[in-house]
C-alpha cells in the first residue's frame, strides 16, 4: 500500500510539472538508455545481458528541488525478478560558489521497485519482497584543480524496505539478510576538447569519466559481501547534438572488479547509447 501510495504521488506530481512546463517554468530531460551489459556498483544485474533503461528527470522550477525515475529491464527472459524501477526525490544546490573550493551537492532518497517480485517459497513468517532504499550525498569540486579535473565524493545508505524480507535486516533461514550498508564511492572526471568528429562541428568534448568504489556492506541480492574496495571503473562519452535539444551520448566504459563476493568477472567492459531530449 505505501509503494502505490509513492508510485501515485510521483505520477501525479510528473504530470502535473509537466503541464507547468508549458509555461515555461520546469526543466528537465527525457531519456532512453541502451547498455550492452547493466554494471551496477560493481553488481552484474542481468548477468552480461542487454538493457534498456527509460527515464525522467524534473528540475522542480528551480528551486533545488528534483525528481528521477529510472526503469531498468533485461532484453532477454529470466531476469524479470531482477528488473526495477528506481523512484528518487533529490535537493541539489552549492556552497562557495565563487571560492577555490567551490561545492556543488545533493542530497537524495531512493526507493528502488522490484515489480515482478515477491520472490517465492520463503520460510514461514518471511516475505519475499525484495525492495530496498537509499540516501545519497554526492559533493564534486569543480574549481579545485586548476587542471579541470573535477573530483568527486559520494556517500550511499543502502537498507531494505522491508526487516523481514528476503534481503532484510535479520537472517531468515539460511539467509544472512545483508543488504544494509554503507558504500563510498570516488570519482575524477575531465572534460577534454578534441577537434570535431563531424563537418559541422569544429570541436568535441570527450567526458572522462573514472571511480573506485570502497563496499561497506551493501549487497541488493541480500547474500552479503566483503567490507573492502570493490571494482574501479573507467569510461568516456561524448554528445552530438542531433536536433535542437535531443542529444545523442555514445560511451564506453570498462570496470576492474577486485572483491569476487560482488563481481565473479574480474574484468566487465560494457557499451552505452543514450537519446535524451531536454526542456
């Protein structure tokens, strides 16, 4: 019942921002993302499968306040208790705006939807919902280094939604119940102006994009996994602007894994493509 409740209000509060933005007063983009592999903190979610990823996002009339929704399905079968809907209620702002130390921030809640769950056959008592939930801060620097590297920090809180579930707070069965933890996750990226790909276009930005992850516990399968620095990624994409406001962003992206309890692939390099359009 609290899920249909959330799920209403976001749609009520889409559509109604949505019908504002005809007069000009809400930003934000519509997107549809193809991934070659879904790579999540580390996780292989769809075990090497393809996925596409629809979402929204609503930057509410200015005033810091946001809302995302993110879909992830598997482009193959057998992964339905697997696929989710992500709902995100954010603020973002900046401190020192015209200081060397110049913070841009945002602080986040999630509530990640599994739709095809509950799992079957738990033990008496047990629910097989498998829901979880998170608050996030992310900071990034842009004027730290002169260099136009910007670093960047995030601090994510991962627990179930449910205590007496199959990935909950307490052991069912033989079922450690670990997904509750903590993740710090540590980020550079470098915008670097290229000549362009195309004739029209005399310059090109390539987004480098790098992080390293240190799991604190946080398991969404529920199995648990080792407190220790768990994979590095490392990416680049870039934009062509295809039509006024619908961009088109190519990446590709290559992660180390270093804990086998979260990866069994030591190496993973996945292929992105997204269409946005913004407003």
């Amino acid at each position: 019942m609290k899920l249909r409740i959330l799920v209403s209000a976001v749609f009520l509060l889409v559509i109604g921002c949505v019908v504002q933005a005809q007069d000009g007063e809400l930003h934000g983009s519509v997107d549809l993302t193809y991934l070659s592999k879904y790579i999540w903190r580390g996780f292989d979610v769809f075990g090497d499968k393809s996925a596409v990823q629809p979402s929204i996002d609503l930057d509410l009339f200015g005033t810091g306040l946001g809302v995302n929704v993110t879909g992830h399905r598997a482009n193959a079968s057998g992964f339905e208790t697997s696929e989710r809907w992500d709902y995100t209620l954010y603020y973002q702002n900046g401190l020192f705006q015209d200081e060397a130390l110049a913070t841009m921030y945002r602080l986040g809640w999630t509530y990640f939807n599994y739709p095809d769950a509950p799992l079957d056959g738990m033990p008496p008592g047990a629910s097989g919902d498998i829901d979880l939930q998170e608050i996030h801060a992310i900071m990034s620097w842009p004027k730290l280094f002169p260099a136009g590297i910007v670093p960047s920090y995030v601090l994510v809180k991962l627990w179930p939604a449910k205590s007496n579930s199959f990935v909950g707070d307490q052991n069912i069965g033989t079922t450690p119940g670990t997904a509750s933890g903590f993740a710090h996750i540590f980020m550079l990226d470098y915008a670097l102006t290229t000549a362009g790909f195309l004739p029209d276009t005399p310059e090109q930005v390539l987004n480098l994009h790098s992080e390293v992850v240190f799991n604190d516990g946080v398991d969404p399968r529920g199995i648990g996994v080792d407190h220790d620095w768990s994979n590095a990624v490392f990416g680049v994409s870039t934009n062509f602007d295809l039509a006024e406001n619908v961009i088109l962003t190519p990446g590709v992206y290559h992660q180390i894994t270093m804990d086998s309890s979260v990866n069994d692939d030591k190496d993973e390099t996945w292929l992105g493509l997204s269409m946005a359009y913004k407003f």
